[in-house]
C-alpha cells in the first residue's frame, strides 16, 4: 500500500542520478548559498529539469527578493507566461484602453485580447466594457522578484566521459550567459584534492561536492559571474575537435532583452514547478508507489516492486510492475479525493506551497 513512511532507513543508497538530483534540490533548499556571496535575506526557490528548448538544466536556485517574491505570489501559484506577463507588466493604474496602454506586441491584438480574458480570469488584472472598448487596469504592479539564476547539473560520478559530455553543456551556458552561475555538484570523495577537479570543466563553472547522506556541501572551485546583462553567444555547431574536422564553428548573438525575458519565463516555470513536481510525471497511483523520508523531512520516491528508489523515467504506466492501486483502497471520498496516490500527490504540493511565501 502506498503510504508515507517515516522511517529514516532508505534502502538504496542515493548515488543513483535522480536520487542525488533530488537530493542536491533538497539541499540547496535548506543551505544555499553555499557561503556568504550573498546577502543574508534573500531566499531561494529551487526548481529541477527546467530550462529552455536546447538546454535544461538539472536544478536551478533562483535567489529572490523577499518582499517582492511575497509580492509575486498575489499573482497565484501558476506561471505568468510570457503573454500574460507583457499585459501585467504594463497595465495602467487608471482605467484605460488597452491598445492605448499596452505596446504593440508584435503579432495581431486578438491575440492580446485573448491573454487580456484570461489574465482576467485569474484575477491578475481589472477589465471592463466602455461601448466597444476593451479598457484594463492594474490591480496590482508586478514585483521584481528574480535576483539571480543559478543552474546545477548533477553528475555523483563524474568520470572522464561524463565530464567531456557536460563540459561542452557548459561551455554553452557560460556563452550564453542566462543564468548568473553554473556548477556542477559531484558526490564527495573525501580525497585531499576532489577528482573533478582534475577533469576538463570550464574553469568558470564552479564544482560543489555533496555528501548525499549528511545532505553537507563543500565548495571545490568557485565560480565565476557570468554576463547575464550582455549579448549572449549561443553556440550552434562546433568542430568535432578530433583534429580531422576543419570546419568552423557557427553561433548566433541573442540581445539582452531576448535573455531577460527568456530569464523570467525560467523563473516563472521555476515558481510553478518547485523540485517535488517529480510526482507529476510519476505513477503514484500504482501500488507500489511510496515515498520514503530521509532525514525524517525529505520525502524521497521509492518502488517497493524493485525495492529502491526508482526514476521518473521507470515510473510510467510501460513499467512491466505497474499495478493500479485497488478500487478499495479509495474509500472515503473516492473518487474525488482519490486514492492514496492522491494523497501522496497534495502532500507534495503542500510542501512546494510553503516554500512560496505569501501563498
Ligand atoms: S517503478 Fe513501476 S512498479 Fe515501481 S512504483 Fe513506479 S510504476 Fe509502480
């Protein structure tokens, strides 16, 4: 039966990728920074698997502003998208029409229009009719709430092949320059000199060490800020560099205002997902589905068919152990509570919910 144990004992060692990931978000969670770069009130929300179509990131942090992050949450628990972003961010403080208070978008204003009835509905903006006219007013004036975005990629065992794999990832990242940081977080070895940093990374990235279990984080090179307010590089194509290939790399610039909103859209994704909407894409409807508290906090997936934890990839209805959790469990409520699984699934969300001041 699925059900929340409590228990501090976790059978497999959470070396496993997705493990650490989920691991290295709880962490970051509770303790970034990692030393005192930054100020002390500012707070994290850390979200995972998450970037934009030709790169996403394992776990991101973003460092907010905290009154403007309570702020942001006057807007809900859902993203703004980049429609509904553009409308809040110019709504008047006095009823006016919308053609006269919004700048043209760049594509037809229905579309606007549309994004208009939705914002809305959500109760983001004030709308009302004078004869024909669509007019809009703020309700209220949308927070600067993101300071920074920093972006982790999670490799427990980094060897030669992995890192010549992610190094070219973030030689990406540092020319681009969206996120103010990148690292990469490695389970420590305890060795006096850490192997990673033996391994060819660009020196820009900075390399945390994790103790999975301790959930405790070192610092083994700091990173370097990147130029997020500068034209970014983005690298299209690149020699295969086996010394054969002679053809030249091809990159485009992206303007600083593509990026500032590329960033924002990220951090509204960020705020909507949080790191434990891993269960979104998992099965805890099936019988086999528990979550398992490390640190008598942390509540880790777990399959008791396979008896570790398992991947979100494994945990689909294509997995050969899947078994639907019996009608008879679902008693109380069924079906508009659910079943167990359900369960499980608010829990989650209750915990992504505090982590959301002003919520
Ligand atoms: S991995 Fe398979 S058996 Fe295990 S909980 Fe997920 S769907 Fe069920």
């Amino acid at each position: 039966m699925s059900v929340v144990t409590l228990s501090r004992t976790v059978q497999r060692d959470p070396g496993h990728e997705f493990g650490f990931e989920l691991r290295t978000c709880r962490w970051a969670e509770l303790a970034w920074p990692p030393a005192a770069a930054t100020s002390d009130d500012t707070v994290t929300v850390v979200a995972r698997q998450l970037g934009t179509k030709r790169r996403r990131w394992d776990t991101i942090v973003l460092e907010c502003d905290p009154d403007a992050l309570r702020r942001r949450a006057r807007f809900g628990p859902d993203r703004l998208d980049g429609d509904l972003l553009h409308i809040v961010h110019n709504a008047p403080d006095e009823w006016t029409y919308y053609r006269d208070a919004l700048p043209h978008p760049g594509y037809p204003w229905r579309y606007v229009r549309e994004a208009i009835h939705r914002a809305a509905d959500r109760g983001i903006i004030e709308t009302r009719k004078n004869g024909n006219r669509i007019e809009i007013r703020r309700k209220w004036a949308y927070p600067d709430w993101l300071e920074r975005i920093i972006a982790i990629e999670n490799k427990p065992d980094l060897d030669a092949s992995a890192a010549r794999a992610l190094g070219a990832q973030l030689e990406y990242d540092v020319a681009m320059g969206l996120a103010d940081e990148v690292w990469v977080a490695t389970r420590q070895t305890g060795n006096a000199v850490e192997p990673a940093l033996f391994e060819d990374l660009p020196v820009e990235a900075g390399i945390l060490t994790l103790e999975p279990d301790a959930l405790a984080a070192d610092v083994a090179w700091y990173p370097r800020s990147l130029a997020v307010d500068e034209p970014g590089t983005r690298i299209l194509e690149r020699p295969v560099g086996d010394g054969h290939d002679a053809s030249a790399a091809r990159f485009e610039f992206i303007d600083p205002e593509t990026k500032a909103d590329t960033r924002l859209a990220i951090a509204e994704r960020a705020y909507e997902r949080g790191w434990r909407s891993f269960v979104d894409t998992m099965r805890p409807d099936c019988r086999q589905f528990q979550l398992r508290a490390r640190d008598g906090q942390q509540a880790l997936p777990y399959c008791a068919a396979t008896d570790r934890c398992q991947t979100a990839a494994e945990c689909a209805g294509s997995c050969p152990h899947f078994e639907p959790e019996p009608p008879a469990w679902r008693t109380r409520d069924w079906p508009i509570e659910g079943g167990p699984g359900k369960r499980l699934q608010h829990l989650l969300d209750e915990r992504r919910r505090r982590r959301r001041p002003g919520l």
